[in-house]
C-alpha cells in the first residue's frame, strides 16, 4: 500500500480530504480506486491473443518531435478571435492529429483498463507514452501560440491519466517500474517547458489557456510529488480567480464575443480540476477572490438558462453549439464534490452523468462519483 493511501483511509469514503502535512503530494480520494474485478475476463481474453499471436495494441501514433507551429482555427478573424476559419481549422487538425490520437487514445486505454484489469489495454497504454517519451517528443523550443497550447493540452492529458494508474491501490506500475520512470522523466520536461511557455503573461493575456496549462502542471506535480509546479499551479489559479469579476464575469473571455459564455464555461473545468488537487493536499482556494470559482460557475448556469446577460456583456448573442455537449461540463463533477451543490446544479449533474472528458484524465464521473457512475453505466 502507498504511504499517501494508508495516510489517506480514514477519508477514503470521501470525493475529496486534504493530506497530512508531512505526506508526499496527493490526488483527490477517487484516484486510488483499484482496478475493476471484471479483471479475469479480461486477462484471459489478453492472453489467448497474445497465445495466437494477435497484435492487440494498435501502433503509436508517430512521436511528434517537429516544431510546435501549427495554423490556428481562427485564421483571419478579429481581435475576438471567435470566427472558426474551415480551411486553417482543417490545417490545424490535420497536422496535429498524431498528438490528439495520442491523447484520446492514451485516455480511453487506461479508462478501459480501470473498468476491465485487461492488461494488454495497460501495456499499450505505456507503451505509446514510452514511444513519445523516448523521443523527447513535444519539446520544441520553436513554436507558436497554438503550438504551446497543444503541448500544455497533451501534458495535462496523459499525466492526469497517468495519475489513476500511478495511485491506485492494485498498484499497476509495480511491474512496469522502467517504463513508468521514463514517461515521469518526460513528463517533468514537458511540465517545465510548460511553465516556462506561460509564466509571467501580462495579465491582458492571461485567459483560459493559462488555466489549463496550470491544470497540466497541477496534474504533473502530484504524479511527480514535485511541490514547486504544485505551487506554479496554486498561484495560477489565484491570478485566476483574481480576475474574476463581482459578477462573475473574466473580462478577457467577454472579449470573445459570441463565445463569450463558451469560453467561460471552457475555462472552468481546469480551474475547478485545481481546486480540487488543491484541496486534497491541504490548500482551500474555495474562498480566493470572495469565492470567486462558485462565482463564476453560477454565472455560467445562468448563462445557459438564459443568455441575455452574456449577450448585452459581450456584445454578441452567444453560440450555443458547444455548449450542447454534456462532456462540456464535466467539471460539475468535482465542482460538487468541492461544494454543496443547489439542486440545479445537481439536477444538470444527474442529467447528463456519466461525464468523460480525456484532457481531464477520461471517466471523471468514475473518480468524483463513482456511484454516480454505476448509476449511469
């Protein structure tokens, strides 16, 4: 058993409890969850592949060790950069789509493997990292705006996948002790560049993207037990939650106009994603800025309940075409594990459960709810 988990037992039963002060770096109570009995099935069904001598794991996207510069989907649009351009956008996904299949595939492996103990789905799983963290892959020193968005994206990914593997209590790493060294090496190096690539922004320009590269570093920081990204992190989400209006408003996500309120909504599952690590290693940032973080939620609910307060704020009535899709809230979750939620709140968390979203580290419903998720299947 970990010493963070036998430190932790008391508040297992718990979505989140703050770690003793001496203890190592902690996540919230739900990445220790053991691999699913369904276990069995799953490794007879590996090893009769494996005896037939079936390739089971798909080949790793190639490593993307080029320069991080890549067209940006909004191309030619104004100041508000809200106006998708379908020619860049295509551009844009054809050139990073080795990264993305990395992380969407790296997501569903481990969460295939949590609900299965098939352990092919984890030998793939780091296998694919190995292959990328052998090729220093995604650290770049030449890159763009977008470029340094898709690393800190990757990051935050594959190490808050990493995370369930890392903790949990069947403790699946221990046969895989090489591997799991490398991809920590690569993960402490890409966190580092990440740091660098968006520290010390004017605060004109820190937006929802510096949020989720905090989250990235948050995530690596308890995977590493590394206490100085954890403190970068913490003090990200502070300038954060200092931007946060008496409203509930973040000036610079109003200035995307009619995605203002999408951009609002997209700014909070890393904020809340912090929090919540926060939390579990005895830091409540619940109360920074007057409770800034419940702020800004209420003002998002009420802003897909009814959009005329967003639209008179941003000028724009507001695309509602992302926020039709339910994962686009699957900050909810630790969101209510982190407060006590009003029954709309809660009532939006059962309607649309089970969430998965893979830059969150793929079944949150899973990690914050997990009845919740047997619930829903």
């Amino acid at each position: 058993m970990h010493n963070a988990t036998r430190l932790l037992l008391p508040c297992l039963l718990g979505a989140l409890c703050s770690a003793p002060a001496l203890a190592g770096l902690a996540p919230p109570a739900g990445y220790y969850a053991k691999v699913e009995t369904k276990a069995e099935g799953g490794k007879a069904k590996a090893a009769s592949a494996q005896l037939e001598g079936v390739q089971t794991c798909p080949t790793a996207p190639k490593p993307y060790t080029a320069k991080l510069e890549f067209r940006s989907k909004y191309e030619g649009s104004d100041k508000a950069r809200a106006t998708l351009n379908p020619v860049s956008e295509k551009a844009f996904r054809d050139a990073t789509q080795d990264i993305t299949q990395l992380e969407r595939g790296v997501s569903k492996m481990v969460t295939q493997y949590m609900r299965q103990g098939d352990p092919q789905q984890l030998d793939c799983a780091l296998q694919w990292m190995n292959d990328w963290a052998a090729a220093n892959a995604l650290l770049s020193t030449e890159f763009n705006h977008t470029g340094m968005s898709m690393r800190k994206w990757a990051l935050g990914t594959l190490s808050s996948s990493y995370l369930r593997l890392k903790f949990s209590e069947s403790r699946p790493l221990e046969a895989h002790r090489q591997q799991a060294e490398a991809v920590e090496v690569w993960f402490g190096k890409l966190a580092d560049q990440v740091v660098q690539d968006w520290g010390d922004l004017p605060l004109k320009k820190v937006n929802n993207h510096s949020y989720w590269a905090a989250w990235s570093v948050m995530a690596t920081s308890i995977a590493l037990d590394r206490r100085d990204l954890f403190d970068w992190s913490v003090q990200q989400f502070r300038t954060a939650a200092a931007q946060v209006d008496a409203e509930g408003y973040l000036p610079n996500e109003l200035k995307r106009r009619q995605r203002a309120l999408a951009y609002h909504n997209y700014a909070l599952p890393p904020l809340v994603m912090i929090a919540a690590f926060a939390q579990s290693n005895g830091v409540d940032l619940r109360e920074e800025n007057h409770q800034a973080l419940k702020r800004l939620a209420e003002r998002v609910i009420e802003g897909v309940e009814d959009q005329d307060d967003f639209d008179k704020k941003a000028g724009k009535d507001q695309d509602m075409e992302d926020l039709k899709i339910k994962n686009k809230y699957a900050w909810l979750e630790p969101y209510c594990a982190l407060y006590a939620c009003n029954e709309d709140f809660r009532e939006r968390k059962r309607s649309m459960e089970p969430f998965n979203s893979f830059r969150l580290g793929g079944a949150v419903t899973q990690v914050f709810a997990p009845q919740e998720q047997k619930k829903g299947g």
